[in-house]
C-alpha cells in the first residue's frame, strides 16, 4: 500500500479523478475503436467495436486509476466497471431475444389469438386460447400440490430437522433437482398408466411431472432463505413464550417472505416453460378441454413447440403462432413476477436496503 | 404467506369457475352432423403430423360431434402406443415387423385379431442445399453417400463436379445436416444410400444417424431446415413438403436425374412388393430403391389399426377416419395442404377394402 | 447456522420445578407433524420415480452386449459414455461463463447500483427467467449461432493452436460453446437471484465496521459480503448446475450433437447431452432401446447426485464460518 502524495499538492480533491472521467474514457475508447474498425475487422463492426472499446477502456481507466488515484483506489474502480458491466453483458441476450419475441410475435397478437383454438385451423388464423387456459390448468394444480408440500418441508428442514430424516430429505432433495424433466414427464406418464390404465394422458398427469420439479426448487431456496433468518428473532419469540409454530408462522416466515415469495415465484417461472414432460404427460390437442382429469390438454409451451416444429406447407404462418406463443408465456411470467413482488413489497420487514 | 396461497388459491378458482370456451369450437348442444360422436385419439409419425392436421380438419367439420387428436409424438410412440392399447390408431413410418405381428398382441384389439399396416401417407424426401451461385445440382447415390459420410468435403470435389457440367462449384466446405433425432425420414434417406451406393454406405438403414459419420446435426425437420437455410454451403435431408424455398437436388435414378415429385413417390410404391406371409387385407409393402422411372427416395407412413376391435365404438370411429384418409378427398386435400404423394387409385381401392373389413 | 434448530421453546431452569406446561402445545405438534410429513412425502414421491427409473433401466443394463448391438445400438456403458461427457462438458462451461457474470450482477444489484434503482434492475433480470426453454431454442438456432459463428471462425483462425480452439470451425455456429452461452443464459437469472438475497442478508454492521476502517467499496465486499455469503453462493450455483445439466429442449435444438467425445468447443462435432439425446430419440424408440434410453436418465441422475454431494461437502465445510450469529 504505497499511496505517494506529492507534497507540493494538498487540496481534498487531490489525487482524485473527477467524475466525469470514466465516461469520457469510454466515449474515447469506443470512438478510437470504431475509428480502426476498418484496419481490424474489414468495415464496421458493432459487436466488435464495443467488445474493443471496452477492452480498451478497463486497461486504460486501470492505469489512470492507479497512476493519478493509487492501487487500491483504482482496483475498487476497476471492480465497480466489470461490475457494472456484467449487468450490461447480461442485458444483450434479454435485449436480443425480447426483441426477436416481440418483433415476430406482435403481429399475431390479436384478439383471435386469444378467442381461437387451433381446432380445424391448417394455415392462417386459429390461436392458442385452449393452450393458454391449459397452461393455466396444469401450472395452477402443480402449485397447488407443489407449494404446501415444499414449504413444509423447507420450514421442517431448517426449523425442526435433526437427526436421519432430515439428513436423507436434504440429501434426496438435491438429487431431486437433478431430475432431468423428460424423465420427470415419463415418471407421470407411467404413474397414471399404473392408475388409469395405460396411455392415460391428462392435464393433472402434466401437473404431476411439473410438481416433481418444483417441489426441490421451493424447498431449495425456502430452506436457505430460512436458515439466513437471523436466531435472535427466534430466541425473542421464545423469551416471550411464544410457541415454535407460532414463532415460525409469525416471526420467521415474514421476515424471509420477500425472498419465500420470489423463490415460489422463480419455481413457477421455472416449470411453466417446460416443454419436455408436458408434451409426454399432458399430450397435444387442437381443442379446448376443460377438464384437467381426462383427455390431452395442450399448454402453452407444447403449443409453440408444436407450431415450430409440426409446420404445415404455409410455415410464415405457423412461426408467427410459435413467436406469439412464446410472447404470452414471457408476459404471463412477468405478470406473476409482479403480483409476487407486489406482495413481496408490502409485506416484507424493513430491512433499512 | 398465506396471501400468497390463498391468492393461488383463487387463481385456480378463477381459472376452474371460468366456463372457458373458444370462438371456433360450437357448443356441444347443437345437433352434430355427420352422426358420429366421441373422441378418437391417435399416434405415431411426425412425417403425417401437417397432413394429419388437415385431414383431422376435414372429418371435424363433416363430423362435428367427434373430436381427432393426434398426437405426433413419433413412429415409435405410435407403434407403443398402439400396442399397449393407449390409442385407437397408430401411424408410423415403417409397418410392424413380423415378430412384432400376432394375434392377440394389440390391447385394443379383439382377443382373436391381428393388426393391419395399411399405406396412407407417401412422401418423397428432397435433398436440399444451400450453397453461393449454385441453384441447379445433380447427385447419385455414391456421391451423396460420400458427402454426408464426410468422405467428399468440398464443393469442388471432382465427384461433384462430373455430374455437374456447366456449374461453377465454390471451394468451400461441405457442411452436411443430418436429423440429429431418431426419425423415420433418416431411415429412408439411409436405407436409400445403402441400397444405391453399399460400397460407399456401408451402414446398414438406421433412424439414428450412424455414430462413425459426423456432421452438423439438427433437431427435427424444422431445424434441419433452419439450419441448411441459416448456414453456408450447406445440404441435408428434408420432407419434400418441407423444402419449398430451397435448392432441391435431382437424384440419379438408372440413367436420369430426377426432381422429386408426388407422382414418382406413388410409382415407386406401385413397383414395390408387399411383405410376404401377411394377411390379404394387411398392406405392408418392401420398398423397391432403385426401379428407374421412379423416385425412389421417398417415405412411407401407415395407419396401424386392428383387424377387429375389443370396443365397436373405436371400429365405427376408426373406420369413418381411416376410411376417410385413404379416399381419393382425403389423400386430394393431403396433397394440397402437406404437399403429399396421392395414393394411386389401384392402392386406394386395396386400402378401401381393408378398411371396410374392421370389424 | 449450525444451532437454528435447537433453541428450546421454554426457557425453564433445571432446578425450578417445571410449572403447568412441559407438555408440548396441540398447535406444534399439528406443525411439526405436517412438516415432517410433507418432508416424508416428498422421499416417497422420489422412491417412486427412482423405482421407476430402476426398474425400467434394469433390462438395458443386464443385457449383453451383444444384443445391444444387433439392435444397432452398441455396448451400454461406452454407448453412454460420450453423451455423459457431452452433459458436463457443456454444463461446465456454462457455469464458467455465468457463474463471474451472475455473482457481479448481484453485486451491482445489492450494493452498487442506486438503491432506488436496484428492485427494477433485479426484475429486469428475472425477466430471463419467463422465457421459456423453447424460445431460448429458437433464439439460440436463428439468432444467437449465426451472430457467432464469425467469431468463432476468427478464433479458429488465429487462436487454432489452442487445442480448445482447433478442428474445423462450424460453418453454422450452432457449436458446443453456443450451447454453453444459451445455457449460461438459462442459468444465470437463478445464480442472480439467489445471490442477491444471500449478499442482501449480511449484516449491516459488518459491512459498516470495514467501511469504518477505511477500506473500499471492494474491500467491504471482498471482507465481509462474499465471506458471509459464501455458502448460499455456493448452493445457488450448483442449483444453477443442476438446472444446467437437465435442460433438455434449448440443448437439443441448439446443440449441433454427435456421438463423439470432443473437447473442442467450436467445431460441428460436438458431444450431445443425455437430456437432449433421450428427447431427441425418446419419441422414436420401441422395445429395449427405451429401456436403454431410461438407463441413460439413470446415469444422468447418478451424475447429478454425485455433483450435489461434492456441492453438500463444499457448502457444510463453509457454513462453520458464516453463520447466522
């Protein structure tokens, strides 16, 4: 830690970039990147000028840094722009497929789309209203089964657990999450042969699967959001003579209840997009079906599989179903995402952040 | 938390309470036409999955009191599935084999019945290709079996080039797609080269694509397809209806090349012989690769259905739309919108007679 | 950490004699019985589809070889063994490439970004977690591959001599590394999120007391942010591994896959994934071979349940020194 002031300089200010410097040194980069975009890539590059011109800027912001403001300043420095710029590096591939959605699937985002089946549609028209309320179906029961028996489980593992049980949940928990979901579907799939004879394919049979996967991803993240609740709060429940489940139902649970309630929320964004078992479990349909305990429901995300990949001769068609598909199941996630923060928000403790 | 819950909670009471219904689909009430009603759930192949569509389109709206699913999860699920009874019908690229035949056998079939594989789905497989300044290209067997076994790797190898007088051929790589899925379009396209070049093709015909020969694989027809469209210098093996935007190769068959066509798919069909020690009314055919005149490279689809079924309900259903299928309307409107080969009316009738004798 | 299971629910000296209620309340015993028993449900829910797997791979793992490869299908364990490579060698490099990214967001989340400012960043994020593996299928194929494969053919041209680098460059870009990206994309909004709310519970006071020493914004974090947090990085990213590992869809369409063992991350001969190959030839497979494709899911689980273990030693050997007290 060699930080040398020249004695001659003394102001407060001294040996401090000001603050606009970081952004003139990116304007530089990026401008003098661009300016040998030619010689380096044979005409301009976008990509290859921002991957440069970054480059750039880190080396040359680094070494002013540590020449004007001292090693441990600019390190911190340093930090703070890779930092900042893996939330950028992030933003490209949302930016990109966002746009890919939204560009391809808003010109079929009519209200046929959601007023149509596909129910004797070949080309043109038709629209996903049996895939949306199917998707509905399926995810609703899955959550039904899936959060009770996750929760619980969580609350007993990070709340009660001692001793083998708890140990072989933990264990088994973890390798549930290593089901591949293809299997989870298969798993349903041979379940309700078992039960309803064989080739029982059901909307439920579909929640079955989805359940299987959820189940460790909301007992994953509830059991170490649980365990981060700090044990004071606990031991001034006692002190009250407090009852554990009460401590837990009322101290601990709202305390973590932002992070319970994004962690649910992730778990539902994580199986609603799943193609795999449903395509096994649930089945496909060109109709409406209302009724979760027979006959194969469509879901949201096998109908834009099946729109992509089943094409008839008129493909531009069926694209544009596949991209609008995927639209509506990208804001259907995001208006659960903003009923689950909206809770989140308003019931969570302050925390002073 | 418990907002949480009893929030999902409603949500799935709202989603239950809702009388959901689609613009396009009647209510059940009014009178059905056609006289027919319930539901007939189907099988099998992907190849059928387009025509599928329109046909299960056509029957709906002359029968509106049944509802086709079809579910186009693949030959194999198809043939399971109709084994193990989980459908009516099954639909698969290759008929059953022989040890797979036998009375008995199928769940939802009669005690004393065996299945029938009857032919209602011909379609030729182009070769297609995506390569700078290059719009017309011939190939026989033993070049095309040299370029997807990786042995041809540039454009301008001279195999190519002899069969191509007057093309100016790039000095790029090959890239050559193969379906990366187990499917009964590489089976065809596989039992095809084997047939045609066994010197060069020495795998015997296989779904899967032999592990010896690399290559860009792709999931499906759609994404062979995106990706012989999306890459440079690339080929690969496609559904003829699949392949409308791109090059298609003509293929050499006896002394001249050919552009696949619906008719040379149905001649070749016609050139074939069945499967020998089936019952009279079972159409299993050996598929014939190199009768000139034809185009050889094509892929078969059957219905798989029983001879006599367990529930007369499934007979009467399975029946009407099978029946339907193989009719000279069914395989028009097949060919309209999947760009499928049309039976010809000699295989129609025999597949007609099969048909009416379900029981 | 530790010890959050063992505070006792009346605090009674030994030698006071016990008033009116030693016996435990009605409400806690209705608790921690439904709470174990969902624990008990979800180890039967597990047995069922671990007795599933079993005994549908049973077939395909006793019989010969032999009559694997009449089928045409080759001798079980080496059949298996390219695609379980494939698995880990695409996961592996999808953590290198999210686990860095995923761990500075959270940061830039919690504690650089405006306050005001941080709940809409951290939505912003989640957003990638809506998008189902379907559209990260079709965007990885149409839109990502073809924008890399300049990139890579430069790579190949110039940084060849790397063996990671060599072979021939893809002519279509759909590589193993696409593959990687896509899944990194995949996995990142969960390593994101977990992070955030593991680097938000750090004690103010910690954080205060190395600001009060003069350190920097980095060296708050370095000294009292990641250590704390260690442990719940650590599970978010095998929860992001585990993802990783049995995403099925974006693989099998992105993923240009072979039956190969490749380390070379930008050629068109890439190992496949069990999880792709079992969707890619699942709907397709009759008599043995499902048995053999189930066997396959078999490995897949053992693969997972050993990287979990390894992950449960990590994690067990560092919550000694985090702690929630």
């Amino acid at each position: 830690m060699s930080i040398q002031t020249s004695p001659a300089v003394n102001h407060l200010t001294a040996n401090q970039l000001p603050r606009w410097t970081p952004w003139a040194v990116l304007g530089g980069c990026l401008l003098v990147a661009a300016a040998l975009s030619g010689p380096m890539f044979g005409g301009f590059n976008l990509a290859g000028v921002a991957f440069v011109g970054v480059l750039a800027f880190l080396v040359v912001m680094h070494v002013l840094a540590t020449v004007v403001e001292g090693r441990r300043k600019a390190t911190d420095r340093l930090l703070t722009h890779l930092v900042a710029g893996a939330f950028c590096l992030a933003l490209i591939p949302l930016v990109s497929l966002l746009f890919e959605t939204l560009a391809k699937g808003l010109p079929r985002f009519d209200v046929r789309f959601f007023t149509y089946s596909m129910r004797n549609v070949v080309s043109d028209g038709g629209g996903a209203i049996h895939a949306l309320y199917g998707t509905l179906y399926v995810a609703g029961f899955a959550s039904v089964v899936s959060i009770p028996i996750g929760l619980m489980t969580a609350i007993y593992l990070a709340e009660y657990g001692r001793g083998p049980l708890a140990k072989a949940i933990t264990f088994f928990v973890d390798v549930m999450t290593g089901i591949p979901s293809i299997v989870a579907g298969l798993f349903a799939y041979a379940l309700m042969s078992v039960l309803f004879g064989p080739g029982t394919i059901m909307g439920f049979s579909g929640s079955i699967a989805l359940s299987v996967l959820m189940i460790p991803v909301i007992v994953r993240s509830v059991e170490e959001l649980l365990r981060l609740v700090p044990n004071e709060l606990r031991e001034a429940a006692y002190a009250l003579g407090v009852p554990k489940w009460r401590t837990i139902v009322q101290v601990v649970l709202p305390t973590a209840i932002s992070g319970i309630v994004s962690g649910i929320i992730l778990s539902i964004a994580r199986i609603i997009g799943e193609t795999a078992p449903l395509m096994i479990a649930a089945g496909f349909t060109a109709s409406l079906n209302n009724n979760p305990f027979a006959n194969p429901m469509m879901t949201l995300p096998v109908f834009v599989y099946d729109q992509y990949a089943y094409p008839g001769v008129e493909r531009e068609f069926f694209d544009q179903r596949a991209w609008t598909g995927a639209l509506t199941l990208i804001l259907l996630v995001m208006l659960l995402n903003l009923i689950g923060r909206l809770i989140a928000s308003r019931f969570a403790p302050k925390t002073g952040r | 938390m418990k907002i949480t819950k009893a929030s999902l909670a409603l949500t799935a009471a709202l989603a239950l309470s809702l009388t959901a219904c689609a613009a396009n689909e009647g209510t059940k009430t009014t009178a059905s036409t056609g006289g027919l009603s319930g539901t007939l759930a189907g099988k099998g192949s992907s190849a059928m999955s387009a025509a599928q569509k329109q046909w299960i389109t056509d029957f709906q709206t002359k029968n509106t009191g049944v509802t086709v699913n079809y579910s186009p999860d693949g030959s194999g699920a198809g043939r399971d599935g109709f084994t193990s009874g989980a459908v009516a019908f099954g639909a698969s690229d290759r008929p059953f084999n022989d040890s797979e035949m036998g009375v008995g056998k199928f769940a939802k079939c009669a005690a004393d019945s065996n299945a029938l594989n009857l032919p209602v789905y011909i379609s030729p497989i182009a070769v297609v290709f995506n390569v700078t300044g290059v719009d017309k290209l011939n190939l026989d067997a033993a070049t095309t079996a040299g370029i997807f076994s990786g042995a041809i790797k540039t454009w301008n190898d001279p195999k190519i080039v002899a069969l191509n007088p007057g093309v100016t051929l790039p000095a790029a790589n090959i890239t050559a797609v193969h379906r990366s899925d187990d499917s009964g379009t590489t089976d065809n396209f596989t039992d095809w080269l084997n047939a045609n070049a066994a010197t060069v093709w020495t795998n015997a015909h296989s779904g899967t694509w032999p592990a010896a020969y690399a290559g860009e694989a792709a999931k499906g027809t759609a994404g062979v397809v995106d990706t012989v469209t999306k890459g440079q210098n690339t080929i690969g093996y496609v559904d003829d209806s699949a392949a409308a935007k791109l090059g298609k190769a003509s293929i050499k068959v006896g002394d001249a090349f050919v552009q696949p066509t619906a008719e040379g798919a149905a001649k070749m069909v016609d050139a074939s012989a069945q499967v020998a020690g089936r019952a009279a009314n079972d159409l299993a055919f050996k598929l014939s690769r190199t009768t000139a005149g034809t185009y050889p490279l094509a892929l078969v689809s059957y219905a798989l259905v029983c001879q006599q079924y367990k529930a007369a309900s499934d007979a009467t259903l399975v029946k009407a739309y099978i029946g339907y299928i193989a009719s000279a309307d069914g395989q028009a409107s097949a060919a309209k919108s999947a760009l499928a080969a049309p039976l010809s009316s000699a295989l129609q009738a025999k597949v007609k007679t099969a048909v009416d004798s379900i029981k | 950490m530790t010890d959050t299971t063992t505070a006792p629910p009346v605090a009674t000296g030994p030698t006071v004699p016990p008033p009116q209620r030693p016996k435990r309340r009605l409400g806690d015993v209705i608790f921690s019985r439904l709470s174990s028993g969902s624990g008990f449900l979800i180890l039967i829910i597990l047995a069922a589809v671990a007795a599933f797997l079993l005994v549908q791979a049973f077939p395909a793992l006793v019989s010969s070889p032999e009559v694997l490869k009449t089928k045409g299908y080759g001798e079980f364990w080496s059949w298996v063994l390219p695609f379980a490579f494939g698995t880990v060698w695409s996961s592996l490099w999808a953590l290198i490439l999210a686990v860095p990214v995923s761990i500075g967001i959270a940061l830039f989340i919690t504690h650089y970004a405006p306050r005001r400012l941080a709940r809409t960043l951290g939505y912003i994020i989640d957003l990638l977690a809506a998008v189902p593996s379907v559209v990260f299928g079709l965007w990885g194929t149409m839109t990502l591959a073809p924008a890399t494969q300049p990139v890579y053919q430069w790579l190949n041209t110039y940084l060849g001599f790397i063996p990671l680098f060599g072979g021939e460059a893809s002519g279509t870009g759909r590589t193993l590394l696409t593959a990687a990206i896509v899944l990194a994309v995949m996995i990142l909004p969960i390593i994101t999120s977990l992070c955030r709310e593991v680097f938000l519970q750090t004690p103010r006071l910690h954080e205060e007391a190395a600001l009060a020493l003069g350190a920097t914004r980095w060296e708050t974090i370095k000294l009292a942010v990641l250590p704390y947090g260690r442990a719940g990085t650590v599970a978010a990213v095998m929860l992001g591994l585990g993802r990783a590992l049995g995403e099925t869809m974006a693989v099998a369409m992105v993923l240009s896959g072979n039956q190969v063992i490749n380390f070379r991350l930008l050629t068109s001969d890439n190992p496949n994934t069990v999880a792709a190959m079992i969707a890619q030839n699942f709907p397709e497979a009759s008599g043995i071979r499902i048995n053999e494709l189930i066997a396959a899911g078999l490995v897949l689980f053992v693969i997972t349940l050993i990287i979990n273990s390894i992950a449960r030693l990590i994690i067990s050997r560092y919550s000694e020194f985090s702690g929630a007290n």
